[in-house]
C-alpha cells in the first residue's frame, strides 16, 4: 500500500488548513483550487487548478495516481463531479446523499422536520401570496433566504413585506434560486456543535461553543460556550450526532444553532471544516482538520478532549492594509497563534484569524480580540 | 512589504516540520532538497533541488524574490554558502561564528571552558600518545570523538587504547578529521535543555526534558524531565541561555546534556530544531519549528509554556515495513498524535514520531511508547 492521496475541491482556507495534518499523518493532499494564488496552493502537496464545474479540471483531479477519496471545503459541487467520481471508483465523502441537505436549505429544513429536530417555523416561498401568509403568520418579519449558494449572510434577508422581496421573489419564478422563509428567531445566543463521522459509523463529537456575529458573519468562537447548561450542551451534541449519522454524513460536520430563552433551534448545516471549529487545532487533541481528513479516508478518529479551560478564536476581518502581518499580534502577545490565509485583503474579507487558550473566558477573549484586532490593523497595542 | 521568505537549507523531515507554521504565519518556505523524494520536498512551499554544496543550488535558492533570511537544519553548511549568502546580501542564522561551534566539537568544548562552563575532561587527539596519555589521566576508558560530521551516534567511538582507534589516528594525521577525546561521564540519564534567541537579543527557554537513548539515538524524550529538581533545571535553563547569549546564536539552540550525581555537564549542541524539541508541537503553545521561524525572522518570540503537565515524544526508528501507517496507533490511542516522515524505511532511521500529552509521566512514557511500537510494526496493540 502506498501513502494515501486526498483530493479536495476548493483551494481556500479551510483546504490550507487541511494541509498541516495531511503532512503529519503521512497523506498526500491534492487540491483543486480556482487560481495558483488560492490559499491552499502554496500548502498543498499538489495542486490542480481549475473550478469544479470544468470536467477537465475534474478529470486531472481524479487522475492516476487515483485519490483514495474525494472532498470538499465547500458545498457548491456540482451533481456532475459525484458522476465523475462514480465513473472513476473514487469515494466521495461526503456523498451527494448527505450533502444535499446543506446545499439545499429546503431539503435540510424538510429532513430536520421528518426527525423531529428542532426547527424554526418555515416554508417554502413560490409565490409573493406564500410569503404574505406566512409574515401574516409569524409577527410581521421574517426571514427570507435562497435555498442554494448562500454563505456568511449571503443570500439572506430580513422582509416585512413581499414587495421587499419583489427581486427575488421575480427571480425565482423564471428559474432563479427557489427561496424559503422562516420565522424570526428570538436567540440569546448562537452556538455551534460540531461532530466528525467516519463511514463505518463511528461518531466523535466537540465541546459546543459559542458563535459570535457580526453583519452576518463570524466574528469570534468561546470554546466551550460560557455559561452553557450542561444539559443543553449534552442536547445539542445529541442533535449534531444524529444529524451526522440519520443523514450518512462522512467527515466533519458543523450544526449552527439558535440558543432561545426554551432551548436550541436549527440554524445551518455545513458538511466540512467550519470557522466555528478553527479553534480545534491548537484547542483539541484533534483539530477538526485532522479529524476531517481521518473521517473521510474511514481511519479510526481522534480525540475530541479540549487541552486547555478556555480557547478563543477571533477572525481577522480584512481592512484597508494590503499586507498582513502576525508579528505585531505576536508582539504584544507572545502567546496568541496567528493564521494568515495568504489572501488578497479586501474590506470584511476573512483573511487570518488569532486563537489564544487560557483559563477565564473574559480574559481570553479580550486577548484573542485584541490580538486579531492588531493583525487588522497593525501596530502593537 | 510582501511576505517573508525563509530559505532553508536541508530537506528532511525538520525542514518538513517548519512548514506548518510557515504556512500559519503567512511565511514562505523556500527549501533545498536533496532530491525531489526528500522528507520536506512534498511539504515546502517551494523548492530547490541539489547539494549546500553545490555553488548553483545555492544562486538558485538565494535568487530573486531574495530570501530574507537563510537558515539551516543541520550543521553540515560549508563556509562557501556563507560567502554566498553575504555576497547576496541575504543574512545567515545560526551565523557562522556561532555555527561553528556546533560543527566542531574541539572549537565547542574550548569555547565552553573560555566561558566556565561544565565540560568533561576532554583533550585534543593529535596522536596516539596524545590519547594513551589521556585514557592514563582519566580511568582507561574515554570517548573519542570526530570534531566533525558526527551525528546520532556516527563518529563516536569508546576506547580503552589507541590501538583500537588507529584507523580514526591514521585518517586524522592523513588529512581526515580532528579528533578529541573526552572523559566517559559516570551519567544517570541525559537531559536537553532548548532555547531560542532572536538577533535582537530576546531569548526564551522552554521547560528541561528527559531524552532517553537506545544505541546512541534518541529513542523517547519526556517532558518535563521527571523529578528533576527545580534547582538543576533552572541550572540547565541558565547554561543554555548563557550559550544562545555569549555565542551569538539566532533560532533554536539544544544543549544536550548529562546528569550525573553532582550536577550537569555539557554533552552536545544543535543550533537548528532538534529531536529534543519535537513534543513542543504539541506540548507547547509555541513548537520549536515556529520558534525557530520567528527568531531567525527577528520577530517577536513565543510563548514557550507546556500546554499540559506531561508531554511524551517517542520516535519511530524503523522496522522491516516498507510503508508506515499512523491509523494503527491511532486505532488503539485516539489520543496519539502521529507524526510520518514520508522517508524510506530502513532498520534504525528516525522515519516519525508520535506525541502523547497526559497528566502522568509512566502512564504518558507507556502510550507514546506502544503507539511508536504500533506505528513501527503496524497492526493495533
């Protein structure tokens, strides 16, 4: 047997961040990314570039040496690449049977429902008269959202009225993006559980933490959640496993949740690495890449122990400086852990991010925020 | 600015090791690989292929975009890529005023006695009455070493007269190496003590460790060393700074040294990462492989704290197996972290490590000890 080969469709961060624990544990990563100035293309072992709607591209990806697995760092994979892989007797982890229920927001809110998860109210929006029922039926405001291509408050938006929606709305009726609405959550708080599931069943799970946004995007991670009940935290541990394991979900697999004044309410699904659980790689005996790419080749998983109270991770959301730097965060922190994704800096962009470990939640997410806010920014404190 | 480049000159698995954080810290990894099947020739972010001692090899590794900074990952650097490298303008670290202390060890353990610091009785071999007399002064039996090249164990050599040492005395009055020998110290165990110190003057140590050997090779490394008294590891702590410090070193410097029942005495040094420190990767909440990035760089050091009581490094020396595999371990510890070198596998060869962190140093010693065991012969304990 030879050193096994990966293949990842998506040359961003999350497959950069793959790329140290395909290193250790001896596997050769293959990526797919858009560009040879993608993230992952300096990191990865060997790079294939193209999108994954090229079949060519796609062809020199699954090309002999044959990988022993294919994967994603995101959920736009077209239904031809399964086809591809199938044609060429490459697994595809996750398969098109799990995946779809993160690609397509209807599909997830209509399995969740059939398991007796715990949704929000919803429905699917085909007409401006099923989007006026339902604010008519929900206080007035709702949640509107594509079911494809959305991410980091993308493709969602807040309506009070179907003529705010008129755009999408015209979009959809000839062929556009078919849209669901859902009720206005009354959240504390959002949290996210992640968990790791390899194809023979076996399911490992992380401490819950708790997600922080900002304009729709994640801003920080407090690993565990502050506060959290140890019974809500056994909950939504039990939601993600049975998610991962009703669905066949191989790899990782993050479930964003609402935390409500009652209880948990389903959020998102996303069947790969997640910005919820970059605080793992130096949080977790096992970082969620590691334990990705063990999930998907079916080895045994890792330990999911956390080796420090608290960890924090804060995003650097791009600002106006061209070029980043981690040593003025190392500078005044000799301690926080810079990641810098090699990405063009554009305003809000997530270019890098800063985790720090400690023992108070306060403290160490004023350092971590602090640190990343330095890498923004410049300067030392 | 644009971001920095690292040249490194060496393409096995330490080399392999600095890609990780180079990646984090948005550095670019230019390395000199023997080959293109080196240990780092898959992980580098960009490589050069040939020999230190090739002058084109190093024009091509020191072409434009210039490196910042070259540095190395073994000591076997001729005093050409010196030249070299100021000619480009391009800084060397470890410099070679301080480097040649660690590539010859009679400049070594005279540069120690200048400084006061612990030595065994160890004398210059310029002939076999040189050593008959010093084996007469110390016991009848010594250690004779060549100044040069020596490594896990090569070019050491025990003697009870010189007539066991004539083709090493033949060689040396022939233009072969220099040779010193040195009084065998009555050791209870081996100690390492690693640091690192930046060109601007900033130093940090990290806690003492146990470096257990089989056959003169490194077999397991505990940290921290267990029941070492707080008094002996400062001790060791204070030696190793004052080395980094007086011999103007920049990176990671390993002092290997003896315990014995009255105190420590010098043994090695390494001025690049060093078996002694690999545990700092995830024992650490900065590795030596970071560590060394960031002081050859100039930038601000890390912070150097163990991230749980314990951490044991047990490295794989190979087997009969031609390919290695981590998942056995991992099958039988979750929490054992695998470390392949994607190097051939010949019986002895250092070809990975595993790292085990816990809260017990026998408990912790056992796990990291059967999971290389695992890892070595394959098939779950």
């Amino acid at each position: 047997m030879t050193p096994p080969i990966v293949a990842v469709i998506g040359g961003g961060q999350l497959a950069r961040m793959m790329t140290p624990p395909a290193t250790a544990l001896g596997i050769t990563l293959r990526v797919l990314v858009e560009s040879d100035q993608a993230s992952a293309a300096c990191a990865a072992h060997e790079t294939v570039v193209g999108l994954p709607t090229d079949p060519d591209a796609i062809e020199r990806l699954l090309a002999a040496p044959r990988p022993d697995v294919v994967t994603w760092e995101h959920e736009h994979i077209p239904a031809d690449v399964f086809e591809a892989c199938e044609k060429a007797g490459v697994p595809a982890r996750p398969g098109l049977e799990a995946l779809r229920f993160a690609q397509d927001k209807i599909q997830m809110r209509a399995r969740m429902d059939e398991l007796g998860l715990p949704n929000p109210a919803w429905r699917e929006v085909r007409s401006a008269a099923d989007l006026e029922a339902f604010l008519a039926d929900n206080g007035g405001t709702a949640v509107l959202k594509t079911a494809r291509g959305g991410y980091d408050g993308k493709g969602v938006r807040i309506v009070s009225s179907a003529v705010e929606a008129k755009d999408w709305l015209d979009a959809s009726a000839n062929g556009g993006p078919r849209l669901l609405v859902e009720a206005k959550v009354p959240f504390t708080r959002e949290l996210a559980a992640q968990v790791a599931r390899r194809p023979s069943g076996e399911v490992r799970t992380w401490p819950v933490v708790e997600s922080i946004q900002r304009d729709g995007v994640c801003s920080e991670v407090i690993s565990p959640a502050p506060q959290l009940s140890a019974e809500r935290a056994a909950l939504a541990q039990e939601v993600a496993a049975r998610i991962a394991t009703e669905l066949g979900v191989t790899g990782v697999l993050a479930v964003e949740l609402f935390e409500t004044a009652d209880g948990l309410i389903i959020n998102e699904l996303a069947m790969r690495p997640h910005n919820s659980g970059h605080w793992t790689i130096e949080g977790s005996v096992t970082s969620q890449f590691e334990q990705h790419l063990r999930a998907v080749l079916d080895l045994p998983l890792g330990d999911t122990a956390p080796l420090a109270p608290v960890t924090v991770m804060a995003n650097v959301l791009g600002g106006s400086r061209s070029h980043l730097e981690g040593s003025h965060a190392e500078a005044a922190d000799a301690g926080a852990k810079v990641h810098l994704y090699g990405k063009g800096v554009r305003p809000g962009r997530k270019v890098g991010h800063v985790t720090v470990t400690g023992t108070d939640s306060e403290q160490t997410y004023a350092r971590a925020v602090a640190a990343a806010t330095i890498v923004r920014d410049g300067g030392a404190a």
